[in-house]
C-alpha cells in the first residue's frame, strides 16, 4: 500500500502539472471565459497561477492523509489544520493591505504548504512513505521550463501565439517519455495502451 501512496503522488503531480501549465499559459482566455460581461480587468488573470497551485498542494495534503486514516492516528491532524489556518489568517492581515487580492493568494500558497509539511513529517513517524522525491523535483523542473519560457518570449499573433502555447503545454509530456523521466513498466504500459487502441481503430 506505502508504494501505491507513493507512486500516486507521483502521478498526481505528473497530472496536475499539465494542468497547471495550461492554466498558467492560457490564464487571460480562462479569465475572459469566466468575466463574459468583462466587469473585471485581465489584470486579475494573474492571481489564477496562485489559487491553482495552492489547490496542487492541498491535492498534496489529501494524499497524505492516507497513512494518518489508515493507522487511525486522526489525533495529530489538528496540528496541521490549525497551523494552516491560523497562518493563513494572520498573514491576510500583512500581505493583503500590501499585495491586494493576490496577497490572500500568496498566504492561502504558503498555509497549504506549512500544512503539507506538517503533516508529511507527521505521517513519517505514523505510517512511512518513501515517496519519489527525485521524480518528483524533476516533474517540477519540467513545470518550470515551459512556463519559463512563456515568459521569456511570446510570438506576435494570435494564431501564432496560441499555436506556440499549445506547443509549450505539450512539452512537458515530451520530455517525460523521451527524457527517461519514465520507469520501464511504465514505458510498458504506455506501449501496450497504444498498440491495444490502434488495434481497436482498425
């Protein structure tokens, strides 16, 4: 069970990475979506990289909670949840007067992440998962890369632009199978997966 916990970690972040390069790269569409009567300034798509990652890290604290179920160790929970909320409470009082809107963000980042801390150190002692730590950097590096380089350069157009972004959003996607970030099993099943629905095409 420990190494199921542990590679769904690792898939989650796979996952919800991709997500969020999309949501990251194509923050300003998603906001016009959402503000159909245009009320609010495009501005505001920039709190949407925020709120989307401090929901990675609270997605991060419900996989933990595992181990603290399963050994029936509920009693510690506290420790983090309240933690989590007083941080975010009173860090509102300091970087919203400062940072707007964005600030409540910034402390909602900052108490999902004491609270998945927390907790992880907790579980160690309570129910030990040797979750893939390498890999799971690497995913964040393959992240970071696409996202990064958004921000470096964006061609001129929209059509250029868009088609530019979706090829960003996919990067990671490519380095993750030619890139050896892959574990052969995996390699496997992905092979088999596309033999199985080729054949089923045919």
């Amino acid at each position: 069970a420990k190494s199921v916990f542990s590679r769904t970690a690792t898939y989650y972040a796979m996952f919800i990475s991709l997500v969020f390069v999309v949501m990251v790269l194509f923050r300003n569409e998603i906001f016009s979506l959402y503000d159909l009567t245009n009320k609010f300034p495009v501005s505001l798509s920039n709190i949407i990289p925020y709120v989307a990652f401090s929901y990675i890290m609270y997605g991060f604290y419900i996989i933990m909670l595992a181990g603290v179920f399963i050994e029936e160790k509920t009693k510690y929970l506290p420790l983090a949840t309240l933690t989590g909320a007083a941080l975010n409470v009173g860090l509102n009082f300091i970087f919203i007067p400062e940072f707007g809107i964005i600030g409540a963000a910034y402390t909602t980042i900052i108490a999902y992440t004491v609270m998945v801390a927390i907790l992880y150190f907790i579980s160690r002692y309570i129910y030990l998962v040797e979750y893939e730590f390498k890999r799971l950097g690497a995913v964040f590096i393959f992240t970071a890369v696409p996202i990064g380089l958004s921000y470096l350069y964006l061609p001129d157009g929209m059509i250029t632009k868009f088609l530019f972004k979706c090829a960003l959003c996919i990067l990671p996607l490519i380095i993750y199978y030619f890139g050896g970030f892959l574990l052969p099993e995996e390699y496997v099943y992905i092979r088999q997966l596309i033999r199985k629905n080729t054949s089923s095409q045919m």
